[in-house]
C-alpha cells in the first residue's frame, strides 16, 4: 500500500493545498496593466515611457497596454508607434479618437479610463505621478470605487508596492487588498527605461493597435469643465524632470535678475534650472521650475543647489541625484548633510567666477 494511501485524510488534505496552490499561482499569473500616457506634438513624454517601465514590473506574465487619447489621428499613430518601438513588451494600444480629449481635463479623462476598464477588465491601472496623473486617478478611482497608491517607486510584486512618507525621509511598504484594478501613480525618476529591447520602426512587426469606441463617454459629466488656455515657457534647455543636469536656486538670489547666472551657467553645462519654493513664491521664477515635494522630483547626474538652505520639502524632491553640489554662504546650511561636495561662500562671487572659467557648450 502507498504510504499516503495509510492516512487517506492527509492525503486528501495535502492534495487540496497543493490545488489550491496552483490555484493561486494560475490566477497571479492572470495579470493585465492599462497605462495610461500622456504625449505632446505625437511624441510620446519620458514620464509615460517610466510608468511602462513600472509596469513591466509586476509580472513575467502580465499582459500591458497603452492608453492613448486626443483629437488628432495622425498624433496618435505616431504616438503608438514609438511606444511599441520603445517598448516591445506592449502586447496592445487603445486609441481613444475624439475632440472631447483634446485637452487633459481630469473630467474627461476619469470617464476614459472608466471606459476602457469597463471594456478590458484590467488587473492593474498605471500613470506617471506627474501633475496630469495625479489629476486624472484619484477622479477615475473615485468612478471605479477603489483606493490608489500614488507616487511609488519601487514594486514588490503585483499587490506590494514601495512609497515615500513623511517628506520622503521613510519608505512605507503598502499591500494592495482592494477590489480590482489597482489604480498607482509612480515616480518617473525610479525606473529608468531600458533602451536595450527598442526596435526599429521601420523594421518591427505592425504595432497591434485598437480603437475604442468613446461614443458613450459622458458629456454631461465631461461639460461640467471647460479649458481656458495653457502659458508654458518655451526653452531650448532640457526638460527639468528628465535633465541629466539640474541647477538650482533659492531665495538667496534675492531676485528674478539674479536668476539669469543660473541660466547662463545651466547653458554652459547643458542642463535645466530649477528652484525652491521659496524663490517661487517670492517670484523669481514660475511655478513649473519648482523641485521639491510640492514641486517636480528629479534625479539627474549632477544637481547644482544654489543659494539653497536645504528644507525638508526641498530634498524631498533632488536627494535621489547621483551627485548633488552644494553652494551657500551659511557653512552648517542643512544641504551640506545631503551633498557630495560642499562649498561655502558667497554665489555673487562664486557663480561669476564659474561662468567665467567653464567652457562654452559644444554644439
């Protein structure tokens, strides 16, 4: 006689937990991921390529998508067909055609995502934690009566997720035990894209792309908003939340005038200016330049803090860079905890003298 045949109710015990461990891994292993993107001039934005990133994350076989909205046809293909090429993994992308999504008001949009998890009954729904992702997912986890994660920066597995508290000075571990889907927000600057897997347009298969039929979307919800206009500053330097170079500056400089070193020094070396709170709020600069945890994180290669005493909200949104500079006048100035390399004197004297010994960019 069998040896598990001797105790008939072990055996049939053991065999239930081992089903039900099947079970278990055959339904983790069911996983599908809307991204939803956000693109300009039908070029897909780097935040949106970091939110793929993040979603190939939570599982070998997680099924992605991309979900991309606007009015115009030709954008939108161009759109599908960079992501597909940046991002092979891509097993489909939703066009959603309509001049209801023209502009990205959080209104039409949440009704989009509706929609489409409606239609594709998705496992997970993922969005860059960028001003327009934390506009849109709270709305859409309010429609779809469910509780999202925002700004993570690192995935443990499908429902164990990784994000700051306290101003970033301490990481929470967050087990997602809600109903389906799980709606996350993540922070661009925690996982790179790797570039190793693009294909060449020209040469890779046919990007699988479906149209959604936005037919049904609410107007009457939609029509509750209305876009005014968009004031952006039109610049030639590097976006500030994908530059390899930050320079940034706070109150210290004392005006707007002042800032012009700042650009001078962040041309000579290639990079984006960023600001304090503190500056913005004095006016100095517009809001779109502020960094810190009320303002754009980033972590670029080298990070320039100027005339930056270093709040907590401040290094909540640069202490990831790969090397951080600090220049203040004030020797025990908090940045000088957090920098690489420290120097402790007057920016009206320092910053002149730098532009006058750097190199002009090559270009």
């Amino acid at each position: 006689m069998h040896a598990n045949m001797r105790n008939p109710m072990s055996f049939l015990h053991k065999s239930l937990l081992g089903y039900r461990s099947l079970n278990c891994a055959s339904s983790r292993r069911h996983i599908s991921t809307l991204v939803i993107s956000e693109h300009e001039g039908g070029s897909l934005k780097g935040s949106s390529l970091n939110a793929l990133a993040a979603a190939s994350l939570l599982g070998e076989k997680n099924s992605v998508s991309l979900l991309v909205a606007g009015s115009s046809s030709e954008s939108l293909e161009s759109v599908a067909k960079q992501a597909f090429s940046s991002c092979p993994f891509i097993s489909q992308v939703l066009v959603a055609e309509s001049d209801k999504l023209k502009h990205p008001l959080a209104e039409a949009w949440a009704e989009l995502i509706l929609l489409a998890q409606q239609q594709g009954k998705y496992t997970h729904v993922m969005a860059a934690s960028t001003s327009f992702g934390k506009n849109v997912l709270p709305r859409a986890a309010a429609l779809l009566n469910v509780s999202p994660i925002s700004d993570v920066v690192k995935v443990m597995d499908e429902r164990t997720f990784v994000r700051p508290i306290y101003a970033g000075n301490a990481l929470s571990t967050v087990k997602y035990k809600g109903n389906e889907p799980c709606l996350v927000t993540v922070r661009p600057t925690s996982f790179p894209v790797d570039t190793s897997d693009s294909v060449n347009c020209a040469s890779s298969p046919a990007c699988p792309v479906t149209t959604l039929d936005v037919t049904d979307l609410n107007s009457e919800i939609i029509d509750k908003s209305t876009w005014l206009g968009q004031v952006s500053q039109q610049s030639e330097r590097p976006d500030l939340g994908s530059a390899k170079v930050v320079i940034s500056g706070g109150r210290a400089l004392k005006s707007k005038e002042n800032f012009k070193m700042l650009e001078l020094l962040a041309d000579k070396m290639g990079g984006a200016v960023g600001a304090t709170r503190a500056a913005v709020d004095a006016g100095y600069v517009p809001n779109d330049m502020q960094v810190g945890q009320t303002g754009k994180i980033v972590a670029p290669q080298l990070y320039v803090a100027i005339g930056v005493s270093g709040a907590i909200q401040h290094l909540a949104g640069m202490k990831d860079s790969k090397v951080i500079v600090a220049i203040n006048k004030d020797p025990d100035a908090p940045i000088f905890q957090v920098a690489d390399y420290g120097l402790a004197g007057d920016l009206f004297e320092i910053i002149p003298e730098l532009l006058e010994k750097l190199p002009e960019k090559k270009q």
